[in-house]
C-alpha cells in the first residue's frame, strides 16, 4: 500500500479501456480520486462509474481530443472544480498504424505523432500549469514503449517508433524543466501487453502472436496488471528521487 497516494487525484488519458483504465484501476485500490479523459464519451463516463462504485472514490469521465490544447485546458479545469487540483497525471492514450513507410500517408503519420507525441506534451503541459497554480508537486508516468529503443519486428510501424522516441526524449527534457518545481516525471516503456489494443492483433493474426511470444525470455506476453507496481511506484513519493528515467517492463524482450 502506498498511503500517500490516498486522496490524490489523478488523471489518466486513454482511460476508458484498456491499460490506461488498468492503471486507473490500481490507482483506485490505492485511494486516488480519479477523472479519466479518453476519446470515447460514453464508454469514459461508464468507465468512470464504475470505479467509483468498485473502490469507492470519485471519479469522473471526460470526452477530450488530447490534440486539442483547448480541450484538454477547459478539461483540466472541469477536474479542478470537481475533484480538486491534480497531484497525479498517466498519460496513456496512443494508437498505432501498420504499414510500408514507402505507401504510409502524410495524415496517417501526422495523426500517430500527434496522439502519442503532441497529445502527451499538451496533458503534461496542462498539468504543470495545474500544479503550480495549486502551489504543489506532482507526478508524471508517461506511457512510451519498448518500440522507443529497438524496432520490433515483422510489423513496420515507423511513426509509432519514432513517437515513443520522443516520448521517452520528451519525458527527460520536462523531467530537467520541472524538477524545481516538484514535478517528477518518469515513463514506462511496456513490451508486448495483452491490452485492448494488442488483443485485436493477436486475434486477428494468431501466427504473429506465436512469433511475438516466442522472441520474449519470460516466455509470455505481459498483462496489464504488470505494470501496476512501477506506476503506482513512480506516482508514489517513495520514488521522489526517481526522475526523468522510462523503465522497460517487456519479460526481457530489449535484453537479447
């Protein structure tokens, strides 16, 4: 248990499904009020609802383009009014698009890069200005990947790789900015999750999952509960000294 966590509020992007409602989830266990900002209006606000009745803390659902500075503003806002000023923020909204970089378009690229890239700077630019408006720290878990430091094949999926780069890149550079003003922020790198996302691939294409599978040292593919004691962790003050680093959480896959 992390006691300190306990009445905090926390927002985490990409929270209506997948590994960023896990990770809402584990903060939930903890005590964390909880406002989930996630694309998808009516799933974020059933989301919401339900970790509010499972764990017993508040929590709220919020429809928000991350790409979308002034949504995201008027979104940080609407957490302050109703939960209170922000102490922890999970950026785990991102999406991935598969194909031959000679054939990939213009939009396709611009479109990955601005979710997982631009959207991660415009939440953690907006919880900063939240922090210190507060008068108070925070922290940042960032959600990049191991597909920031090896490409991992057969896929080709260069804009993902190149975004979570920049992720992990970003995460330094406002980790060095921030510092002095008790903002921590740190990412984690997951390998091969069987989130939402990667379920949908793995179903469709049994062999490359086989293939994925059998390049991992552990000997499996990771579940999303697998990244719940580094986040909670990172957005814990036992980790206070820990800042600007983004740990790999892959079974060993980036080892070999």
């Amino acid at each position: 248990m992390y006691e300190d966590i306990a009445g905090r509020v926390a927002v985490i992007t990409g929270g209506a499904r997948g590994l960023g409602l896990s990770m809402a989830q584990a903060l939930a266990t903890q005590g964390a009020d909880i406002a989930l900002l996630d694309l998808l209006e009516d799933q974020v606000a059933a989301s919401a609802a339900a970790l509010a009745e499972e764990f017993g803390v508040q929590s709220i659902g919020k429809a928000v383009d991350v790409t979308d500075a002034d949504a995201v503003g008027a979104a940080f806002d609407a957490v302050e009014t109703e939960l209170g000023s922000p102490r922890l923020l999970i950026n785990a909204a991102g999406i991935t698009i598969w194909g031959d970089s000679v054939e990939v378009a213009a939009d396709e690229w611009r479109r990955v890069i601005d979710i997982n890239l631009t959207g991660t700077f415009l939440t953690c630019q907006a919880f900063a200005r939240a922090c210190q408006a507060g008068g108070h720290g925070g922290s940042i878990v960032n959600v990049s990947s191991m597909s920031g430091r090896v490409v991992n094949v057969p896929q080709r999926q260069a804009s993902y790789n190149a975004s979570k780069a920049g992720v992990d890149q970003l995460t330094k550079s406002l980790a060095v900015e921030w510092a002095e003003h008790g903002i921590r922020v740190n990412a984690i790198a997951p390998g091969y999750i069987l989130s939402d996302m990667t379920r949908q691939f793995t179903d469709a294409n049994p062999k490359l999952s086989e293939g994925w599978r059998g390049m991992i040292p552990a000997g499996r593919m990771g579940q999303p509960q697998d990244l719940h004691g580094l986040v909670l962790l990172l957005c814990s003050d036992a980790s206070e000294y820990i800042v600007g680093q983004s740990i790999v959480i892959d079974g060993a896959y980036t080892a070999l």
